[in-house]
C-alpha cells in the first residue's frame, strides 16, 4: 500500500505545482519534454527477428570429422573448424555450386544466381539453412522440388531476388522464409500450406495486392512483416498467435469490426503511411490488451481513436487530428487506473499544445515523451 500513498502525496504536489503556472498544460508537457530528453529519444521499434544469418561460421558445433575440404567445390570456401558449413557469397557466381552431403548451412548471398537446378540438393538432405538473398533468382529457373526433400531446413533467405511467386514445395520444417525486396503480387491461398513451424516470414517491399486465407494452419506464426506493398484490405486471416505485425506503406483504409480482437498476443502493430479515416476504423479496434506499440502514424485520422490503457507506445504523427482527447487514453481514471502510455507522439497534426486538458496528466501519469 506504500505506492498508493506515495502516488497520493505525488498526486497532491502535483496539483500544487501546477496551480503555480498560468498555463498548467504546458508546463506539464514541458516536464514531460525535459523528462523525456534527459533519458534519451525512443521512436525505435520493438523486437526484431532481423537476426540474420551470421556470415561469418555458421552456428556449427560438430566435431571436427576427417574428410576434409576435399569434396569442397573449387569456387566456395569450406572452413576445417566447421565442416558443416560451406561459403559461397560475394564472388560473382552465376549458377549454384554443387554442395556436399555433409553441409548444414550454404551461403550464397550476393551473386548473380538467376535459378536452382532441380536435383542441385539431392544428396544435402540435412541442410539447415540456405542463403541466397541479393541474387537474380527467377522463378521459371527454380527447379519445383529443389527445397521439398529438404527436411531439416529451418531458414531460407530469398530476399532481393526477382521471384514472382512463392517457390513451390517450401518444407515443413521451416522456421523463418525471407522473400522481402522481390515482386510477389499475391500470396496464393496454398502457398504457404502446412508450414506449421513457421514462425517469421518477411515479405516486405513486393507488389502484394492480396494475401487472402495464406496464412491460415501457420500455427507458430509470431512475425509478419507485410510493409511497403499494395494491400487494401488488413489480411482476411491471422493466427492468433501472432505479436508482431507490420503493414505500414499499404493503402489499407478500413479494417474490420472486432478484426484484433481474436489476437490474443498482438503486442506490436504498425500501420503508418496507409488511408485510414476514423470512419473506417469501428471505435473499439485498437482497444485490445495485449498491445504495446501501435503506429498509426501518416493516415489520415481526425479524432484519437480508444487504446486500451496496458498500451506504451502510440505514433499519431501526420494525421489531421483536432483535439487532444483524454478519453481515448482512459474512460475513466483514479489512483489506479490510469494510461501506462508511455511515449505519444502528435506533431503534424492540428491540434495546439494548450488544447490539451489539464487533467491528462492524472490519466497519462506514466507518459515520458509528448510530441505535440
Ligand atoms: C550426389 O551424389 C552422387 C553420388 O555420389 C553424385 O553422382 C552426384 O553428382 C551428386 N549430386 C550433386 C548435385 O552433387
Ligand atoms: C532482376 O531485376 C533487376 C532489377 O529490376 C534487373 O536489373 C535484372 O536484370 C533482373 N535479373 C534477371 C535475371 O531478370
Ligand atoms: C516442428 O518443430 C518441432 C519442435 O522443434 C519438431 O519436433 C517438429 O518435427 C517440427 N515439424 C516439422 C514438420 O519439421
Ligand atoms: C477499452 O475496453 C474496455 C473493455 O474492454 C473498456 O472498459 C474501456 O473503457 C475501453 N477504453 C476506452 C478508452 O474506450
Ligand atoms: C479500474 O476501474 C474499474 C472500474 O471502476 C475497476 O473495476 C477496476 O478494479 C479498477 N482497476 C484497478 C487496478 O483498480
């Protein structure tokens, strides 16, 4: 009970203090700014899965085993210390190399690799990750069952490539699926069937107009990146074990009622630079508990919309938002509900500093950075 007395105490000082300024909201959100730039800007974004591949030595803790170097193809590098690992990246290669039986994880990153001959895996069965992102692949040159047999694969980097479709016969065991910076327009409804350990895939910077039911059975799905491409809608299905979910740079302007509601997890929502209009958003579709951070940043918003009081991080800037409504923080506030917000960021907008209400700093208590 100690903290509910010193909030109290808290409480009272502050409507001391504030009584001593003519402008009572101003000289709060300049508190807040000199809290705030004392600690250190923080429009960064949550957790990544961006933990590439580490080039250098593959995570390999086999045992160092005799046959060495010697079935290495002459155009790659296979490292003694770890001999499941071959390294082919950044030598101008125009086709595949062959690779070993003994490889778990091949790098081939940054060619011109325009195609993967069907057989070009058939005796690495055990590969575990392939990379072969900033390349020239082509789907027409992508052998059909190339990664079918591939039954350990876990992540497979085709990021900037020239793919127009998903490759055909993607493995179950895979984990995480990088087609980010390709020129995908859709993602087929059985593109992505039975990939149950899936957890990430990045499909950043395509030209995906839709995604309809494709990630439907991806029970492990955590991360979906789908920013900077052509959608209109929100996808039309997400499990609901997904916590992050990026789609900034669509051109989505509506979004279903209760569409986050099933999304028990989702703690990282992104979707700034889209159309959306508070009309096209039913009132409580941002309410929803799990949610940290939620960017609606550069849309075209006139009022705040409701946000559940467990949210940290909102991005509001670059709308056309005319008043600072504290009801959309808290319905309703004493000493023990209250907004955790902690950063809120309103600048490009229409509203002034001195519209804000001099009671939101009772349910904002927490806020430490407020960009008006
Ligand atoms: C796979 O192994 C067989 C037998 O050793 C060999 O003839 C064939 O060329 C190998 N295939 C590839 C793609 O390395
Ligand atoms: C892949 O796309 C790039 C950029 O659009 C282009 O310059 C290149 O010629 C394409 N490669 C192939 C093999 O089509
Ligand atoms: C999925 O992951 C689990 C746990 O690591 C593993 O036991 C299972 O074999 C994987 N499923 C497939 C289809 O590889
Ligand atoms: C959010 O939803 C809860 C109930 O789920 C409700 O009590 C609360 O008032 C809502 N918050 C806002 C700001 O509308
Ligand atoms: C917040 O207010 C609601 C409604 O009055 C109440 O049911 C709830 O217990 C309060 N929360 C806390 C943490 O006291």
């Amino acid at each position: 009970m100690k903290w509910l007395l010193l909030a109290l105490v808290v409480g009272v000082l502050w409507q001391g203090s504030l009584s001593q300024y003519e402008d009572d909201t101003l000289w709060w959100l300049y508190y807040i700014r000199s809290r705030y730039y004392s600690s250190g800007p923080s429009y960064y974004y949550g957790p990544s899965y961006n933990y590439g591949p580490s080039y250098n030595y593959g995570p390999s803790f086999e045992e160092y085993s005799a046959p060495i170097s010697t079935d290495c193809p002459g155009e790659c590098d296979c490292p003694p210390s770890f001999p499941t690992a071959m390294y082919c990246d950044s030598r101008n290669l125009q086709y595949l190399p062959y690779v070993p039986s003994r490889m778990k994880y091949v790098y081939f990153q940054n060619n011109q690799i325009t195609g993967i001959q069907e057989g070009a895996f058939e005796n690495a069965t055990g590969l575990v990750w392939i990379a072969l992102h900033n390349n020239q692949l082509l789907n027409e040159k992508i052998g059909r069952k190339v990664f079918s047999k591939l039954r350990s694969l876990e992540r497979l980097y085709l990021n900037h490539n020239n793919l127009t479709r998903v490759p055909a016969g993607l493995p179950r065991s895979l984990r995480e699926l990088h087609l980010s910076y390709n020129q995908l327009p859709r993602i087929p409804n059985n593109a992505l069937e039975g990939l149950e350990n899936l957890t990430a895939i990045h499909l950043h910077k395509n030209q995906i107009q839709d995604v309809g039911f494709a990630f439907k059975g991806l029970k492990s799905l955590i991360f979906v990146d789908l920013s900077n491409n052509n959608l209109r809608k929100v996808p039309d299905f997400l499990p609901d074990t997904v916590e992050q979910l990026y789609l900034e740079y669509n051109n989505i302007n509506t979004i279903p009622v209760e569409y986050f509601k099933n999304f028990k997890n989702l703690q990282y929502l992104r979707i700034s630079h889209n159309h959306l209009t508070n009309d096209g958003i039913p009132s409580n579709t941002f309410n929803t508990s799990s949610l940290l951070e939620l960017d609606l940043s550069h849309n075209r918003l006139q009022r705040i919309p409701p946000v559940n009081t467990n949210l940290e991080h909102l991005y509001l800037q670059g709308n056309q938002i005319q008043e600072f409504s504290v009801g959309s923080f808290c319905s309703f506030f004493d000493i023990t509900n209250f907004s955790k917000l902690q950063v809120l960021r309103l600048e490009g907008n229409e509203i002034r500093a001195n519209a804000i209400p001099s009671d939101s700093s009772l349910c904002l208590r927490r806020a430490n950075y407020i960009e008006i």
